[in-house]
C-alpha cells in the first residue's frame, strides 16, 4: 500500500529472503492507467463502508506465481483475474478472465478471454492458483478460486451496473445464496477460458479461501465462520464452525 495518496491493495512487492530487501515489482496504476482515471474513493455510504476515504480502487486479494515468470492476480473490485507477464523486467498486462461486460467501455476491452460455454462468471473471488496438469495441451492450464458469487463495487465512477445471475448475491449476508469453488480451464492459444468443474460451499460475500491439500480441497468461507474440507469430488467430508468477532479469512 502506498501512504501518501489513499491508495490500498493496488501494488505487488518482492522479497529477497536472504537480504531482507523488499521492492515493487508493479503499480497497478502504470497497468491500468485509464481505469484508474475512472474510480474514485470509498465512500461512507458504499457497501464497503469501513473503507471510507481509501482509492481501494483494484483490491488485489491473491497472488500466485507462474514459473514463466508471470503472476496472477485476484481483483475483488472489478470481480476479474488479472494475469501480468515479466513481473520482474517489464510487467504487462496479458489477460483479464471475467465478465467482459465490465471492461467494454474502457480501453482494456481486448484484453479479456472469451467465455466458452454457459455458465455465470465469478464475483468477488479469492485466492486464484494456477493448477497444471500433464493431461494438457501447452498453453492449457487450471484456475481454482473461491468464487464468493458476491458483487459490489465502490469506487467506479461512470455508472456502470452489472446484468448478473440471480443466484449472485450483492448483500453481505445473505442466508439463501452459496458461495463455490470454480475451477477454470483456460487456453491461451484460443484465448477463452470455459467452467471445468465447480461445487457449492457456504455463502461468504467477502473474505474466505480454498485451498488443494493431499487430493482434496480445504475451505473457508469466512463471513460464515465456517471451514470444511472436501473429497477431490466436492463431497464434504468435515466442516467446523466457530465463533468470532469480526470474520475469519484464510
């Protein structure tokens, strides 16, 4: 986070384990310069109350490393995967993976995957991992998240509203919507991404993880101070509840 201009959850920092040496390796604002120009900040009245005054414009919540030396990013702002190439040369965008319709009318339009299939895209995600497989082509891999199937946005300016599912919620609670894992296959060479499997878990609307432990999956959907995990056919095998204050997260 950058502290002199409200900015929150919009940089990606590297550390060197053996010097102790921490440095920025990419600003999201030199990547989405126009997008930014398009959002303001958090206001006391937005669903997002708690963050009144931050330019929490992208909200990066995950990162993980691809061994081609890019990275994916979770932004739960703008319900997207964000893929940026040469993180540590000359980062760049290389794709968005969600609703299009969110980025027609900017200049990042041509950047998102196509959709292949029927399904509803993710909304509010965490903890997106890439997930090879020897089963597929070169340029194919997986994508697991923890889909929230929430929306809510605080900081876009020019009034853009979603068409979303009706099984995707924009309440912070919410005692009859599920949250899910998705797992994506994506497929550079086409550019399109398609829902390769996914299963129901509890309702969070903000928060939570999943995780591949040992062939199967560990959950938690923390609005709902619940964790569980789950057999490789999202079977639940154990969940726990527990009680806290605020939420759990990961």
């Amino acid at each position: 986070e950058n502290t002199f201009d409200d900015r929150v959850m919009d940089f990606v920092l590297g550390a060197d384990l053996e010097t102790g040496e921490v440095s920025e390796l990419a600003d999201l604002r030199n990547i989405f310069p126009d997008y930014y120009d398009m959002t303001e900040k958090v206001s006391s009245t937005s669903a997002f109350f708690w963050q009144a005054g931050t330019r929490d414009w992208i909200h990066v919540n995950s990162v993980d490393y691809k061994d081609d030396g890019s990275i994916l990013l979770s932004s739960r702002e703008t319900s997207t995967l964000i893929k940026i190439a040469d993180i540590y040369e000359n980062p760049e965008l290389e794709y968005l993976i969600g609703d299009a319709a969110y980025w027609e009318e900017t200049s990042y339009a041509s950047y998102s995957y196509e959709k292949s299939g029927e399904f509803k895209d993710q909304y509010g995600q965490h903890t997106a991992s890439f997930i090879e497989s020897d089963d597929l082509e070169d340029g194919q891999y997986y994508i697991m998240m923890y889909n929230n199937n929430y929306y809510a946005n605080s900081t876009r300016t020019d009034g853009y509203e979603p068409e979303l599912d009706d099984s995707v919620s924009e309440n912070l609670t919410d005692e009859e919507a599920v949250s899910q894992v998705y797992v994506y296959l994506v497929d550079e060479n086409e550019k399109t991404y398609s829902l390769a499997w996914s299963f129901d878990v509890p309702y969070s609307s903000i928060v939570s993880s999943v995780q591949a432990y040992d062939g199967n999956f560990v959950i938690n959907s923390g609005v709902a101070n619940v964790f569980g995990e789950y057999d490789d056919t999202g079977n639940l095998i154990q969940s726990f509840e527990y009680e806290c204050s605020f939420q759990g997260y990961r």
